[in-house]
C-alpha cells in the first residue's frame, strides 16, 4: 500500500515554487540588472537566463505537481535532491574561487531545501 504524501510536503513544494520564481523571473527579465543588485561584478545574461529556466522547470514543476500522489512525490524528490546537491557543490567551488558574498546565502538556500528534500524522501519511502 502507498503512503500518503504528508501535507507539510505539499506545502514545502509551494514554497519552493514561489522562492524559485522570485529568482527565476528576474534573472530571466533583467538579468544584468539582478545579478549586479545581488553583488555579481559580471554578468552573462545567457547563462543567467538558462539558471532562470532551470530555476522555472524544476519550481514549476513542484506548483504542476502540488496534488499529485506519493510516486510523482518520489521521483520529483530524487530530481530535486540531485539538483540541490549539484547546485551546492557548483556554488561552494564557486565561493572557494572568490565568489560574491551574496553566494553563502545562496549556498543556504540550496542546503536547507536540500535537508528538506532528503528528510522527505526517507520520511516517504
């Protein structure tokens, strides 16, 4: 028998959707203009906008996937996992290199959403 998806997950795919496109939308708008505001002293606004479709892919399929069952809820935790853990060892060798500041914060992000997607995928197993 299936488990069921625990409603605080539900909720975390929200909140994931919403705080990927908070970076998404503008990244892919005004990519220059944000990455400068968040302490980049170059800006690519090609790979800035492929980071914002990457960023709208994988949050907006956690708004597509919001009432879907326990199996969609598992295979979307693995992506989001890998995602996650890519992104932080991308920004940690980034930081080492002399990064922007502003990149521990996004390292934190990607950390807290990275526990939050292991302690679910367990939790579902």
């Amino acid at each position: 028998m299936s488990k069921k998806v625990p409603k605080s997950l539900r909720i975390w795919f929200l909140i994931h959707f919403i705080v990927d496109m908070l970076f998404a939308i503008p990244l892919i708008v005004i990519p220059r203009y944000f990455l400068k505001f968040l302490g980049f002293m170059s800006a690519d606004p090609f790979t800035a906008r492929l980071v914002g479709a990457a960023l709208i892919g994988i949050g907006g399929v956690s708004l597509v996937a919001h009432n879907k069952g326990n199996e969609s809820y598992s295979s979307l935790l693995s992506l989001k996992i890998l995602w996650s853990l890519a992104a932080i060892v991308a920004i940690l060798w980034t930081m080492i290199e002399g990064g922007p500041f502003v990149g521990w914060y996004i390292l934190g992000v990607f950390a807290v959403f990275s526990g939050i997607w292991m302690y679910y995928k367990r939790k579902i197993r």
